[in-house]
C-alpha cells in the first residue's frame, strides 16, 4: 500500500479557503487534515467544530481531525456533527480516555489516538486493538514549519513492527516538519499516512509541491 497524503490547512490562507478546498479536491489528495488547537493543550488556537462544519458541503475529501485540546470528550459531538470523517484525540490530553475511545467508536467515526514527541509509544499498547489510525508527532504540537525530529521514527518502526504481529488495523499517521527530505524517512519507517502543511502552503507553487509529493508517495 503507498502513502496516503493528508494537507493540513493550518498555514494556509484562510480568506481564500474555498479556492484552498478546490485545489485540494483537483490535484487528489486523500485527506484533509484539521488542526483544532485551544490555546491550552498547545501553545497556539486555530478553529473549532464551526469552522470546519461549513467547510464540509464544500468537499467530499476526507476529514482528518487532530483535536489539540483538553477534554476532547466534551467536544466530541460538535466535531461528529460537523462531518468530520476522522478523529484524533491525544492521549496526555484526555482525562478519561477509555470513555472517549467509546464514544468515537459508537458514532461510526474512525478514531486516532496521538501522541507527542516525548510520551513513550508504549503507553498506547492496551488502545491499539481498538484504534483507526495512530498519529506520531514528530515536532511539539503548536506550530506549522517546525524541524522534524527523526527520534520519532523509531517509535513508527515499533507500531508497525506491533500491527503485523498482532494483525491490528490501524494506520501510521506522522505530523510535523514532513517535507520531500523528511517523507521518504517516515515512509520507509513504516508511515501510512503524511501529514504535510508548511511545505506545500509555504511554496510558490502549492498546487506542484502536491505533485511532487505525490510522485514521491508512488
């Protein structure tokens, strides 16, 4: 299975979001990352549920949601009725994570547990048979345009090693400082799914630095 891409839209221009969706949708990429900061989890605030809700009727790509919040369980149903397809929680965010977990798992959505650069991968061991995706940061959650940390890579080479010994189902999701030097790192680590944001919105070219990646997902 090649790579998937997920763009995240955080560094791009928001007073121009619908032609954003639109050029997404043209060039084919496979998701839509959201990131959802509250200014407590994380140093940083974005958007929330009302922005992203919207954002829905204009694309039919999918929604991947990285909730950078505390008590992510209490917004759970804004994001669910905002039509997100994919939803990511972290783990040192989470005061009850079993009953998130839950709740995800009960509304149908697909469920992603993350965790950042310095929590041990171990502590998601006992969640995997239960999760959609896994989301390694491999910068500190906050901020676009970060260097990327290849400490990080050992921890997908052991979620990868995990799944096919346990035949889980769960896709390796990376985020943070992923650019055409970076992705072939985490790919060959054993990452599903790029999270890639500065790297396309921060070029002259957006539109070819998606091509680019996606000639180096093949």
């Amino acid at each position: 299975m090649k790579a998937k891409l997920s763009v995240s839209i955080l560094d791009s221009d928001f007073s121009r979001i619908k032609d954003t969706l639109t050029m997404l949708e043209r060039s084919r990429v496979n998701m839509i990352h959201f990131d959802v900061m509250d200014g407590n989890f994380v140093p940083n605030l974005t958007f929330g549920a009302k922005i992203i809700k919207p954002l829905r009727k204009l694309s039919k790509l999918t929604f991947d949601t990285h909730l950078m919040i505390k008590n992510p369980g209490k917004y759970l149903s804004d994001f669910i009725n905002a039509g997100c397809d994919i939803i990511t929680i972290h783990y040192e965010a989470s005061k009850n994570i079993n009953k998130t977990i839950q709740k995800i798992n009960k509304s149908g959505i697909k469920l992603g547990v993350s965790i950042k650069p310095k929590t041990p991968v171990s502590v998601l061991k006992k969640y995997l048979p239960y999760l959609d995706l896994v989301l390694i940061m491999s910068v500190e959650p906050g901020f676009g345009g970060q260097k990327f940390m290849k400490s990080v890579l050992q921890k997908v080479k052991y979620l990868k090693k995990i799944r096919a010994a346990k035949k889980y189902k769960y896709l390796i999701e990376i985020d943070g400082g992923i650019n055409l030097n970076t992705a072939p790192l985490a790919i060959k680590a054993g990452a599903d799914i790029l999270v890639v944001g500065n790297a396309i919105f921060s070029s002259k070219n957006p539109l070819n630095a998606i091509r680019n990646f996606k000639k180096l997902l093949k």
